[in-house]
C-alpha cells in the first residue's frame, strides 16, 4: 500500500524530534571540550580528531534538520510534494525513500551532473 502524505508529515515530524536532540547532544560536546591542552601530541592529536570530527557531524545534523524543517514548512504552505525546480509533483516513491526530497528525479539528477 502506497504511503500517505499524512504518514510521510508524521515521519518527518519524528525526524525533525531526533534530529534536534542528536543535533544538542553534539553541539554541547563540541562547545565543552577544549583542544590542545593535553601534555602529549599523541593524546593532542586525538582531541583534534575528535573535534574536528564532532564538528562535521554536528554540519551534517544541521543540514539534515534544515532540509526537514524545509519540508515540514512546504506542508503548512501547500508546497509539500512540488518540485522546487519545475514544480512538477515529486514521485511518491522517491518521498517516501526521502521524504525532505526537494526535487523530482529528472531535476535532481540535472543538478547532480553540474556539480
């Protein structure tokens, strides 16, 4: 049975929940832990990793929060569904696969070739 829009609204409602708190957990341990000063490069070094890893995923989180609260937004003002480039209706298949999808197969991977 094919998904709703309904039940595709309620996943992207949960995911935004997850999402936001995945987002504050990394967030405030990217804020609470300094680098650079521990006595070793070793143990420096790891703490740099760490950072610098905690920092691209806390990007990552921010961006995929950004894009749902995008599509939750498009539910409040009709869009939901529309492509954002030849605003054709998005296959259900494809939001049901993503369901913050912005573009039609046919556009996204137009876009993905200029890149």
């Amino acid at each position: 049975m094919p998904v709703t829009y309904e039940e595709l609204q309620q996943q992207l409602l949960q995911k935004e929940v997850e999402l936001k708190s995945q987002l504050e957990d990394v967030q405030s341990s990217v804020r609470e832990e300094g680098v650079g000063y521990s006595n070793h490069m070793a143990d420096a070094g790891s703490e740099v990793f760490e950072q610098a890893r905690d920092v691209s995923l806390a990007r990552t989180l921010k961006r995929s929060f950004e894009d749902v609260t995008r599509a939750l937004n498009k539910f409040e003002d009709g869009t939901y569904g529309l492509c954002e480039s030849c605003g054709t209706v998005i296959e259900l298949a494809r939001l049901e696969a993503l369901p913050s999808a912005r573009y039609c197969m046919r556009c996204q991977t137009r876009l993905e070739g200029k890149r």
